[in-house]
C-alpha cells in the first residue's frame, strides 16, 4: 500500500492521465471543439471564458466583468465573483482550479448539479481555452487570499499557489492564444463588443467593461442595462418608428420546474420581422420550441382578440406572417437541461419550453391587450392591413406569372443570356444604366457571362409592401433573370446563376444603387447572400497612361503609386462611369475571371446587417445621417 502511494507522487494516475490525453485530443482536432480554427474560433475561447463569469452573474455573486484587449494578442476577462473555492478535488487530487482549467467538460460534472447553465456553443468552457492557449494566467480571489496559477499549451507551467492577501475577491484570466493553431490572433473589438452587449442584455444588471489597450486602438466601453431585453428591443427598434404603433416595449416572463422564460416586443411601422431568440444566452438562430410557443400564442391572442372586439368576421383569420409584420421581439429562455435538435445548437428542442412560453404569450398579451386597448387595436390594424397587403402581393405574384406565361418565355426582353446552362459555371450582371449595358454586352463571354441592364430607380424595398416589391418594374426582370422566386416562393435549386454580380459606377449614385440591390436581396432573396451568390464588381477609378502604357487604379493611393513608377509625363483621368470605358477596357478591367476582383457579399452578423438596412434605407433621417457621417471613410467599400 505505501509503495502504491509513493509511486502516485512521481507518475500520473489514470485520472490523471485521462485529463492530458484530453487536453491533447482538444490540440489535434480544434475544430471538434470551437467548431473553427478562423477568426470566429478565436473570438469563441473569450466567449467561453466570459460564460463562467456570466454563470456567475446568474448566480446572483457577480456584478461587474472586464474585458480587455492587451498589446500583446493577450487578452483578460476579470469578474467580481467568489472565485473558485481553493480546496483539492478529491476524486484527481488536483486543486479545483486546476481541475476546471484541464479537465475536459468540468464545470458541471464536476461541480455539482445544475451549476452551469450558460453553454457556449459547444459547451466546452475554460478547459478547451487552456488547451488552445500559448499560456493562460489564472489570479483568483477567495476568503482573503490571492492564488495563481500558470499553464502554457493546457500543462501545468506553474503550480497551484497562495501568493498573498486581499480584500478583493473573484476570478481573474489572461491567455494568449496559440498562434500554431489559429488562422488569425488579432482580436476585433467590434465583433467582441458586439457580443458582450448582447451579454449584457440577456443578463439584466450585468455590467461589462471592455477595453483595447493595444497601441493606436484605445478605447474602453461600458454595457450595462438595467431593462435586460426591453432595453434590447429599444435598441433594435432605434432606427425606427414605434410612436404610431404602440409607445411601450412589451415585457412577459414567465418560470416553471426552474426554467425562466422571457419575452419582450414591440411593433415599429416597417414591414419587416425581426425575431431572436436565445436558448441560456446563446443566439438559437434555427429557432425552436420557444420561438414556436411564442408564434402560436401571439397567432391566437391577436385573432382573439380582433374577433372580441368585432373587426375580424367569424371566418376570416390573420396569418402568423400578418401579426408578426413590423414586431420586433427577444425570446430569451434558461433551462438546465437545454436539448439541441443540432449540432451547432443553433435550434431548441425541449417540448416543455413550448408549453411555457406558450402559456406565458397566452396569458400576458390577453392581460395586456384588456389593459392597453388602445396600443392592441392599433397592432391589429397594423396585422389586418399586413392581411390585406399579402392578398394583394399574391395576385400581383400571380400576375407576373402569367403574364410571362402570355409572352411565350419567362426571362426578361433586356436580358442577353449566356450558352451555359449549369448554374454553378454562370454569372449574372446586373449592369446600372443601358450604355454600360451596351459594353458590358460586346465585352462579356457570352458562353457563362449573361448581361442584365437595369432599367430606371431600383425601388426601395425597405419603404414598400410586398405587393409593390412584387410588381415593380425595376424588379420583375431581376427576378426573372435569376428564376428562383422570391419571398414564400423562393427556391434555391431554381437558380439560374452562381454568381449574381452587381456592377454599378463607382460614384454616390453607384453606391445608392448597390445598396438598393442588397436590400431587396437581403429582404426577399436572403439565402443568396448566406449561400455567397451575390458579388459587387470592383471597376477602376482610374485610367492612366504614358504613350502606349494603359494601367488601371481602383483607389486614390493605387493611382499615386502607378503615376510614381511610371514617372515622367503621365496621364491620369477618373473614369465618370462604366459608360466611359469601351467594351476591351470593361472586359481586362472588371469582368475577366483572370484580371478582376469581385467583392462576395457576407452576412457575418445578420442583426449588424439588419440595423446597418434599417439605417441607410429607413426613413429616420437623424440616424441615417449619423451612419453615414460616422462611416464616411468606409462609404466606398460596404462590406455587409
Ligand atoms: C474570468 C472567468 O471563470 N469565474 C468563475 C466561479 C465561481 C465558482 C466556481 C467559477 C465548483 C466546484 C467547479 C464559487 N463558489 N471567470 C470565471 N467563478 N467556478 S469560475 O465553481 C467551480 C465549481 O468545481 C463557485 C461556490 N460555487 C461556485
């Protein structure tokens, strides 16, 4: 027995052994755990850090967590906790700290029922950071006394230790992450701020700082609401009118068996749906049982409710499409046990939540529709008039079909179509002005190039109903040339082309252009942009030569840097538009597979995306001016 024990002290013991060959397999197959090794896994590792503190913060033993961005790729994340209890973990004989920072899947296992209850999207935690770590420091506060810890690549770098006395108490984090795994290690401020005031308003209360101390990028931040969600759907409805509607942001909760649901919404004067839901703080962006409970109850409330106060007839009925024209709501459901219908957590599937959020929705709108009637009526006339618009849109839709059926063919008269037929080999251009038309015709490859001239204003879509967008005359030849439909009808194997791309001048009226694309696209044809068919064409600003050298400039430092080279008399003229240049410039310049660049249009974060439609091509003007002063410098290239 002693020689047992002895022998325990110099080698490892299967527990022991279990956790580096877990750490390990994190190290081989990082994808299996942060689910991608880019820039998006990178932001993952402080999403899993920062979790443990929000768990905290729902704990009720947090107020305040900091984040920040070192000069040296290392990043913090500090919270005013209770700190990890300082003891030994009996089972392993390792310090808990140690435990939670090596062992794959601690937290829960290890610490009890029910402790974790926000999950990052793969539900790893602090184990998984360590292991994709260069180093982690670990400071932690608890009962008077400061310990730390070092790992460097998930191993133990420097023990377990008491290091001194304080008053403070919490957990404090510093990594780096492993530059031999990630594609990228600079962090994006924007794509962690944006997530921590997502944070910060899923979890009421919570304060988060954030701070970039790297060279030339200072800046700090504070996200703190109070409202929780009512001060999210505030901020999403920002941009927007909500006066004409209803003046308050809705507010419903709910609790059952320990799961909390909260809902909050509030109907703004666009046609649009904006709905997002969280399961435990993650963005559930399939849906689930909590957004289905919630579509049913307010389906049923709303017709309730119209048909008491007599203006709907006992037949008709309001679609769910109708009453959720113009809402904006947060769906925010805790669950101990949340069930995930897949892998990437993207879609909640435990039937009870339905039932709750349901039974909430049913009792708490019917409460505050008897209380506010004056707020209900005004969304059910909003609902019916939505009714009325989807009826409209349907004829119009079906109009525009048969009329291509009376023509004998379905494309458009101005389209000139390419030989190939297989979609994954074709482009479509969708060309601003019939003079650029005309070139971009004569310089195509006719054989996967089809050329589309667009004809007079692109409409705004942002400002118009359904059954307008359906029967513009702007749009009908779009949507014919790309033959997948649009809105209800839409059908991706439809696609004509593989590429859609947009070639518009490079000027303010270009831009406008372009913009106007992407919001129909965005608004009626998303899965185009998700799947990476629509791209912005990149023309030249600049032509310059010097006797028989013709060189081309797409930007003012590209034009200076050529004129340099080329020295001696040279000439430079800016091109006013895609008119002026002939067919051979177009093609060598911006639409040779070979020679050219296009942009491929991303949604990276569909609620940015939204806000940033919402801005350019609402009506506010206030907010619109501010984006557009804010991001003067930027206005040349949108990348959405
Ligand atoms: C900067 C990141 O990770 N904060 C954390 C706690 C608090 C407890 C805890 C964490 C107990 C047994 C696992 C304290 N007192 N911030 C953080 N704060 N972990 S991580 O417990 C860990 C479990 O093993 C904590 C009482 N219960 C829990």
């Amino acid at each position: 027995m002693e020689e047992t024990k002895e022998m325990q002290k110099n080698t490892y013991n299967d527990e022991q052994i279990q956790v580096l060959e877990g750490l390990e397999a994190v190290r081989k197959r990082p994808g299996m755990y942060i689910g991608t090794t880019s820039l998006r896994g990178l932001h993952h590792l402080v999403y899993e850090i920062v979790d443990n503190s929000i768990d905290e913060a729902l704990a009720g033993e947090c107020d305040c967590i900091t984040v920040t961005l070192h000069p040296d790729d290392s990043v913090s994340v500090q919270d005013d906790g209770r700190g990890i209890p300082a003891g030994i973990n009996e089972k392993l004989g390792l310090p808990t700290l140690e435990v939670v920072y090596t062992v794959l899947h601690a937290g829960g296992k290890f610490g009890g029922e029910g402790y974790k209850i926000a999950g990052g999207l793969h539900g790893v935690g602090a184990s998984v950071v360590n292991a994709l770590s260069e180093w982690v420091e670990v400071e932690n506060c608890r009962d008077g006394h400061v310990y730390t810890e070092r790992f460097e690549r998930g191993a133990v770098a420097r023990p377990f230790c008491c290091v001194g006395e304080t008053d403070r108490h919490g957990l404090y984090v510093r990594f780096k992450p492993d530059s031999t795994i990630f594609e990228e290690t600079v962090f994006d401020y924007e794509t962690l701020l944006n997530r921590m005031r997502e944070q910060a308003f899923l979890n009421a209360g919570v304060k988060i700082v954030m701070n970039d101390l790297r060279p030339g990028y200072e800046r700090s931040d504070t996200l703190h609401y109070e409202g929780g969600i009512v001060s999210f759907v505030t901020h999403l409805n920002n941009q927007r009118h909500v006066e004409s509607v209803h003046p308050d942001v809705i507010y419903m909760k709910g609790e059952r068996n320990g799961s909390i649901a909260e809902i909050a919404m509030q109907y703004n004067d666009s046609y649009n749906e904006t709905l997002v839901s969280f399961a435990n703080n993650m963005a559930t962006i399939e849906g689930g049982t909590h957004e289905t409970g919630f579509k049913t109850a307010l389906t049923k409330v709303l017709n309730d409710y119209a048909r008491k106060i007599g203006v709907l007839k006992n037949d008709d009925k309001m679609s769910g499409e109708d009453v959720r024209e113009g809402i904006c709501a947060i769906i925010s459901v805790k669950l101990t046990d949340a069930q995930f219908e897949s892998q990437t957590k993207a879609k909640l599937g435990n039937s009870e939540i339905r039932v709750l959020v349901d039974n909430i929705v049913t009792e708490k709108l019917t409460e505050y529709c008897e209380e506010n009637p004056a707020s209900a009526k005004a969304i059910i006339e909003k609902a019916l008039a939505a009714n009325r618009a989807r009826e409209a849109a349907r004829k119009a839709r079906e109009q525009t079909r048969r009329k291509s059926v009376l023509e004998g063919s379905s494309l458009p008269g101005k389209l000139a179509d390419c030989q190939e037929r297989r979609s994954e080999l074709t482009e479509l251009y969708l060309v601003e002005g019939d003079s650029a038309g005309g070139s971009a015709k004569d310089a195509r490859d006719s054989r996967y190039q089809a050329i589309l001239p667009l004809r007079g204003k692109v409409l705004n879509v942002e400002k118009s109903r359904l059954d307008k967008v359906y029967s513009n005359q702007s749009l009908i030849p779009i949507m014919q040339a790309i033959g997948c439909g649009v809105g209800d009808d839409f059908d991706v194997s439809k696609l004509r082309y593989g590429k859609i791309i947009i070639m518009a001048d490079a000027d303010v009226d270009g831009s406008h252009i372009r913009v106007l694309l992407l919001t129909f696209f965005f608004r009626h044809m998303r899965q185009l942009i998700e799947d990476g068919h629509i791209y912005l064409a990149q023309p030249p600003l600049y032509k310059i030569h010097k006797n028989k050298i013709v060189r081309y400039a797409f930007s003012d430092a590209e034009r200076d840097a050529v004129i340099e080279e080329l020295g001696g008399n040279v000439e430079a003229e800016r091109y006013k538009g895609l008119g002026e240049m002939d067919p051979e410039q177009l093609w060598e310049t911006t639409m040779d597979p070979e020679r050219r660049t296009i942009l491929k249009v991303n949604i990276t974060d569909a609620l940015a995306c939204d806000e940033i439609f919402s801005v350019l091509m609402g009506d506010k003007v206030e907010p619109r001016r501010e984006f557009i002063e804010a991001n003067a410098k930027y206005a040349q290239n949108l990348d959405i």
